[in-house]
C-alpha cells in the first residue's frame, strides 16, 4: 500500500511526479486520508509526518485524531518486522500489518522508549500489551482473510485488535475490565479503527454477535471456555493459550463440523490469566 503524506510545510517536485499507484490488493485495508493527495517521486518532509492511521470500515463521518508518525518510529517499525521474519514470521499480510500499526500509541509513557522493543509492557489494571511477536504469531495462525469476521477476548490496549484491522478483518472486541475497555475503545476510535466494542465475560463470547469465522484469545486459560468453540462458523479457527499460570500452551482450534474440533498444539506462551466476570471499578 503507497500512501502519501502532504502537509503545508511539505516541498512537492511536480515535474517529477509518476504514475499513480497501482489499486490496492483486496487484502489490505482501504485507507482514507482527508487532504488531498498529490503523487510525487520527491517529497522532502521539514517536521515530522502528520499522518492519520488507517481505518477498515470505511466511516467517512467519524472524526480522528492526527497523529505524530516520524520516520524513526517508521524505521523501528521495519527494523522490528525484520527481526519478526528472522523469529519465524513468514505471513506477508501479517508482518505489513505490524509494520503499518503505531505500537507507540498503545503504550503508557513511561514505555513509549520502548515500544518497538519485542518485549511485553504493563498497561494498567494488572495487564500487558502483548510483544510483537506474540501478536504477530496469534495472527498469523488466525490465517485471517479480508472481511474476516473475528472475535477478540481481550481488548487490552487494543494493539492486537488494530493488527487485525490492518489485515482487513471486521473485529468484534471484548473486554472485562471497565478501565481497560474505555480506554482502549477511545483510542482506536479517535485514531480512525473501526470495530465493535464489548464489555463483558470473554468466557461467554458475544453469542448474540457470532457465529465467527475465527476467535482469537490474548490471555491464559486453565482449560478451553466451553461457549467459544460453539460460536465458531464451521471451517472456522480459533487461537487461544491453555494451561497453568507459569505457561500455556498455544492452541488452533478448527471447527471442522457441527459437533467435530480439530486441535494443534503451537508450542509454548506466557500470557497473563484469563479470568471470568467483569470489573467496573
């Protein structure tokens, strides 16, 4: 995906301009940028890159917020999804999806040093943004496809739910934390994410919402929530760390008929627990 960055303190070689790009593959988001866009081969940007991030959705009405987006968070970005491919990630879709998503906008201050770190960070309320590799491992075994519909348990910082978006997905989130679920919401949706968003018991899934075509869990559960695997499309997956505390096991779990579910096992996690009921505090 090419996109081009104008603002008033932007220098535009005309003459040099080229072709315009080619149309978007279906498989990645569509991007909407309110100002004009000018195709040009030099661009010489003076300060950093007021961008506003990507959406899928398409809501031509809801306001978002500018972001700063300097070229060295974008060369961390792409420093961090080398070091991705180098670890195993090989799903194209997967790794431009982590290079497009602005990790730093999920990360409370005092991290936001580190945020291309592949490392997991503290967000609040007891909980973490997961690292980069973990989300992008859960992606990529999601195997999702454009127009996906996917449920997330647990919103978190929502990093991962704006992964998914970037990979063309319709994201339906929960979240059992009160905290948590406002925060995360208010910041997608002032940085242009389209999704739905829940608070709730992920146990229970969104039943009233599926059946999904795939279901993916970002905290450790003792043993398989009975309800998620019942909410999956038959064909569809479902992604979701089981075991004790200390580690998990990471599972793929595919509905291959009405009462059938095939499971493989996808090496070890450490994720913090999932747990049941709702926190309004």
């Amino acid at each position: 995906m090419r996109i081009i960055f104008v603002n008033t303190e932007t220098k535009i070689n005309e003459k040099s301009r080229t072709a315009p790009p080619q149309p978007l593959n279906l498989s990645t988001p569509v991007v909407h940028i309110r100002q004009k866009l000018i195709w040009a081969q030099s661009i010489q940007f003076i300060r950093p890159i007021v961008i506003e991030i990507p959406f899928f959705g398409i809501n031509l009405h809801h306001k978002t917020r500018p972001m700063i987006d300097t070229p060295r968070h974008q060369g961390l970005r792409k420093k961090l999804v080398e070091g991705l491919k180098i670890k195993g990630i090989k799903d194209e879709t997967v790794l431009a999806a982590i290079g497009r998503t602005p990790r730093h906008a999920f990360m409370e201050s005092s991290f936001i040093n580190f945020a291309y770190k592949d490392q997991a960070f503290p967000i609040g309320a007891g909980q973490t943004i997961s690292q980069p590799y973990t989300v992008a491992f859960q992606s990529q075994l999601l195997d999702v496809f454009p127009l996906c519909k996917v449920l997330e348990v647990g919103t978190g910082s929502g990093y991962q739910a704006a992964v998914l978006c970037q990979m063309g997905a319709k994201v339906y989130t929960i979240e059992r934390q009160r905290e948590l679920h406002i925060k995360a919401k208010n910041l997608l949706q002032e940085l242009g994410y389209h999704m739905s968003f829940f608070m709730g018991d992920g146990y229970k899934g969104l039943p009233t919402y599926g059946p999904f075509d795939r279901i993916v869990v970002t905290a450790g559960a003792l043993s398989i929530p009975e309800e998620l695997p019942k909410q999956l499309t038959v064909g569809g997956k479902m992604v979701i760390p089981v075991g004790p505390p200390d580690k998990q096991e990471m599972l793929l779990i595919t509905r291959i008929a009405e009462t059938d579910f095939k499971t493989e096992k996808h090496g070890s996690f450490i994720f913090v627990p999932l747990l049941k009921g709702v926190v309004n505090q």
